[in-house]
C-alpha cells in the first residue's frame, strides 16, 4: 500500500465542537469521505492511496470519533453530522464536492446531497439500507476494551478477515487508544456502545428522483440486504449497484482493493 501524504486538519463543527480531519491530498474536486458507526477517518488510508490523481481525498472525523471532539449532550444524529458536513465542505472553501459514506457514513452522504443537490458532483453509498427494523439499541455485543496490542490484532482479524495486514495494523493503531487501566479501548465516545441513534432513519423518500449521479455498493459478505440497495438505487434517478467480492460491511478496510475497482470508472 502506498502511502499518500496526510495533513491533519481541524475545523468548527455546527454546534461549535471541534472537529477532525485528514486530508489525504490529491488533484481536482475534493472527494469527502465519512466513516460508519464503528470507524474513523483513517479507514479510508488504502483507498485515498489509489485515487490521490484523481481527487482531493479528505475524509472526516464524526464528532464523537476519532481525534473529533465528543458531543457532552451525546447530539449524535445523522442531521447532527450532517450539519458538521456542511460546516467541513465550507471550510475547505469548496463550492461543488464529492461524497463517499460507508455505513452511517453513507446515510449523511445521502441526507446532505438531498438537502444540498448543488453541491454535490456525485455520491458513493457503500453498503448500507435507507432504513432499519432494528431498534437504536439492539446491538451486537462487543468488549468495551482490550489488554493490549495483540488482542485488538486478533479482533480485528475476526471482523475483518480479507484486510491487508497493512490496513488491520493501521486499524489497530488508530482506532484504539488508552484508557484508564491501561487497556486499550475504541476511540469513539461510549455511547456507541449504548445506543446507534442511526437505527431510527428512513432515508427512502430523499432517494426518489435524486438526479445526483450515484454508486452504491453492496458487500458480497455483509449483513446488508442486496435487494434492498437494488431498491434504492431504482428509486434514485441516477444511480448503478455494484457488488465488492470476498468483503463483509467495512469494505474500506477489509477489501479497499475491491471497492477501487469499482469506484474509480466511477469517478
């Protein structure tokens, strides 16, 4: 895996929280990309790499992730981010970007283009369904922490099986860090092991006619239902469903590779 030059940067979100990006660098419009409820920025590492020629890769930091400052009223919606998104794409005085969202990512990729249809060039769904049966709160189980290094390893090779070693150890080093104890525990605020305020979403009706060009993509391996993103890119106006082979729902990391080849025709 090549690696792009990275440039910290760092922003004022819409309710004055201090926000967290990278800015993978790159030529021509500025491609955002946002993570799902589970990642952070640096999930995008390997992909940036195989499209700096072609975009600006700049990929956010949610507020509650990351190095992105946590929410202390735990104001974590997806209009939340998306209003966050808005306040990113004006600070990077862009007035037309590309979007990129995996999993929760995805859905304030697809808020923010309805909302604000001229700013946005094209749109990347990358696994994920308009609405949810699931409650906010039926989770799956997950440790909170871990002793050390190599057990995040050895999770993270569980969860994602076809990730290049360079991408789990990336993972690794930083989506975890220290807490009290001195285990290692995921760098988001620990609501989210509580509550995924997503889970109450219904986003099918900003699809119908969205004349923004689209690429979803569906994960041959995920919990994601193929024939709902099949639904939703028929009710989009403009809008092609692709499938990533050998990857579950974080395609990003477990077969960046995969997700290049489709995207780059794309763009």
């Amino acid at each position: 895996m090549e690696t792009p030059n990275v440039r910290h940067g760092y922003t004022t979100g819409s309710q004055g929280n201090r926000l967290h990006y990278l800015d993978y660098g790159g030529e021509g419009t500025a491609l955002i990309c946002m993570h799902g409820v589970i990642g952070n920025a640096w999930n995008w590492r390997a992909v940036a790499a195989g499209i700096g020629d072609r975009r600006r890769v700049v990929a956010l930091d949610f507020r509650g992730y990351g190095e992105s400052q946590w929410s202390p009223d735990h104001d974590y919606t997806t209009s939340d981010h998306v209003a966050d998104l808005g306040t990113l794409i004006e600070s990077l005085g862009e007035d037309r970007v590309d979007l990129m969202g995996s999993s929760w990512g995805a859905l304030v990729a697809i808020q923010y283009a309805a909302e604000n249809p001229d700013r946005v060039g094209r749109i990347v769904v990358v696994d994920v369904e308009a609405s949810f049966a699931q409650s906010e709160t039926d989770l799956f189980p997950r440790p909170t922490s871990h002793a050390d290094h190599g057990e995040v390893r050895t999770g993270l090779g569980y969860a994602f099986p076809n990730a290049p070693e360079e991408m789990l150890e990336l993972t690794a080093l930083t989506s975890f860090g220290p807490v009290d104890g001195g285990r290692l525990a995921p760098k988001h605020d620990p609501y989210f092991f509580e509550r995924w305020p997503f889970r109450s979403d219904d986003h099918w009706d900003r699809l119908d006619g969205m004349a923004t060009p689209a690429l979803l993509v569906h994960a041959a391996d995920s919990f994601v239902n193929h024939d709902v993103m099949a639904d939703m890119a028929n009710r989009m106006g403009n809008a092609t469903l692709v499938q990533v082979e050998n990857s579950t729902h974080v395609i990003p990391v477990d077969n960046p590779a995969g997700l290049l080849e489709v995207l780059l025709p794309f763009l």
